[in-house]
C-alpha cells in the first residue's frame, strides 16, 4: 500500500519514544509530530515527518494519534485534544496510566496501552498492548499493523503491563550492561575495543534469535555450550560465585516494584485532574498541555522518584 493512501498517524511528544517512532513510521505512514521545543526535533522533517508545535492541529488532521508523553501529561493532553479526538484511536505509550482513567478523560476515543523500547528505531522493539472495550477487531488490527511494522508486538493483559515496564521498557538498560561488562573482560585480556563491542553485541543477537527460534529453555540452550574442564565452565563458575541471576533477579523485581509504586501515584494525581476539569462544566479547552511538557516520555524505566518519566 501507498504511504499517501494509509491513515494519518499523529505523534504526541516527540522525545525518545516518540521521535524512535516517527523516524521507524515515516518511510510507510504519513506522520505528524509534536514537540513544544520544535528545534530538537527537526531532523524529522528530513524523513518526510511534519512537525508541529500544537496538539490541537495534529490530532484533528490525523486518524490515529500515538501519545508519548509524561504520564502526569496524560490527562491533560487528552483533555486538551478530546473535541478532535472523537471517534478515532488513540494508542497510548506512557507508562502507568491506566485505560479506565484514558476513557475517562476522552469519553469518545478508543484506546490502546502500549508499551515499548527504543529498539523500534531500528524496527526491532518489542510492543505489548492491551486494548479498552470500544476497540474493535477493524482497530485491533491497524494497531497490529502500525506496531508490527517497527518489531515484535503481542496482546496482553493490562494487568501485566507495570511489570512488562520493567522488562520490555528498562530491559535493554540491563542487556547494555551485560555487554559493556563483556567487553570491559574482553579489553582487559587485549582483545581491540571495535572486535570486543561486534564481537560481545552479535554473540547477545544470536544467542536472543536461537533462543526464540528453537523454543527450548535456557538453561538447556546454555549446558549444551559446557564441555567437562573447558572454558566456558570456568566463566560459568565465576557468574555463579558472583550471584550474576540473583541481581538480575532482584532488579526486575526491584523495577517493577518502583515501576507499580509510581504507577500509582501517577494515577492518583491522574484522577485529581480528571475531577476539576468535568465538575466545572466548562465547555473550554484547556491552554495547551504540550507548554508544560519538559522533556517527553521515555519508557518508564527511568522515571525520577515521586515524578514522571523523563
């Protein structure tokens, strides 16, 4: 299909997600961006994105918007953007605010949480969703589409999606670390740090795709790389000793606990904002949300305590 004749995407917050998205979208979607600080994001313009500085006229000249936003902006943008939002699917990555506060803020918009990594730059993230009752199977199915073009993507519960923060959105903080640890051994035994980084980087992709693609356990994939007093045993025993599992275990856990923490207050001061802005009866749109935007959302994994994500 022509890009001039798919749907019209709107990106709200074009930050690290938000802008990894619009540069993944661009070659297949006619795409709209937005970003209070427009001179950050104008390297967009160069793969066919537009850019501009109000909600507002994105969401009313696009058929599905993607909100990248700070969590506590949720709210907010939504209440900013509802009049041109009626009717259309709003596929939401900010981590944290729940669909029921979403429905409730834009009574007549369809939404989808989402959750995702910075990989979809590069058309190899990993996108989780769950979808609000209005959403039908037509929605469901372009949401797919979009998704799915920039990697892996899979329905989920929304039950599932603070702790899928903490894997899907933080995970490749600690696969980055696992590399740079690699490569950190590497150097130290004289090994050149360009070989050392493709060297440490592909052996962690092709031991991901075999993983996948064989279906066994890990534990199964990893003894059949052990011989009887080789090599690999000998680092095996180091990582052992050094309770290598047990802190990646605890760091899930841990992240996941910061992620559900913060996930609450986030939906309380969601429900503060949603409270005032129906009681009023007022009929008026609020002044734009994306002028109290600082920095738009990154992915959850490195939310500041007692804030919203930067």
């Amino acid at each position: 299909m022509k890009k001039e004749s798919r749907q019209k995407l709107a990106i709200i917050g074009a930050g690290t997600i938000g802008g990894a998205l619009a540069r993944a979208l661009a070659s297949e979607w006619p795409v709209t961006a937005t970003r209070r600080n427009l001179a950050k994001a104008r390297a967009l313009e160069g793969l066919g994105v537009r850019l501009t500085g109000d909600n507002r006229e994105a969401a009313a000249e696009s058929d599905i918007i993607l909100l990248a936003v700070k969590p506590l902006q949720v709210v907010p943008v939504l209440q900013e953007i509802a009049p041109f939002t009626d009717g259309k699917t709003v596929i939401s990555f900010a981590a944290a605010i729940s669909l029921d506060i979403m429905n409730r803020a834009a009574p007549g918009s369809r939404f989808i949480r989402a959750m995702t990594n910075t990989a979809v730059e590069i058309r190899k993230g990993y996108t989780v969703y769950a979808c609000s009752s209005t959403v039908n199977e037509a929605d469901r199915r372009l949401a797919e589409e979009i998704l799915g073009s920039v990697g892996e993507v899979q329905a989920v519960d929304e039950s599932h999606l603070d702790v899928l923060t903490a894997m899907a959105g933080s995970g490749p903080a600690y696969l980055y670390t696992v590399v740079e640890s690699l490569i950190y051994g590497a150097l130290r035994m004289g090994l050149p740090r360009d070989l050392a980084l493709r060297s440490a980087a592909h052996t962690l992709i092709g031991a991901s795709e075999l993983l996948l693609a064989s279906g066994k356990h890990p534990a199964e994939l990893r003894d059949s790389v052990v011989t009887p007093g080789g090599v690999t045993i000998e680092g095996l025993y180091e990582l052992e000793e050094g309770r290598v599992r047990t802190a990646f275990m605890k760091a899930v856990c841990a992240a996941s606990t910061q992620a559900r923490a913060l996930a609450k207050d986030a939906r309380i001061q969601a429900e503060k904002a949603i409270t005032p802005f129906f009681a009023s009866g007022q009929e008026e749109i609020r002044e734009s949300a994306l002028d109290k935007i600082e920095e738009p959302l990154y992915d959850g994994s490195n939310f500041p305590k007692g804030e919203a994500s930067n």
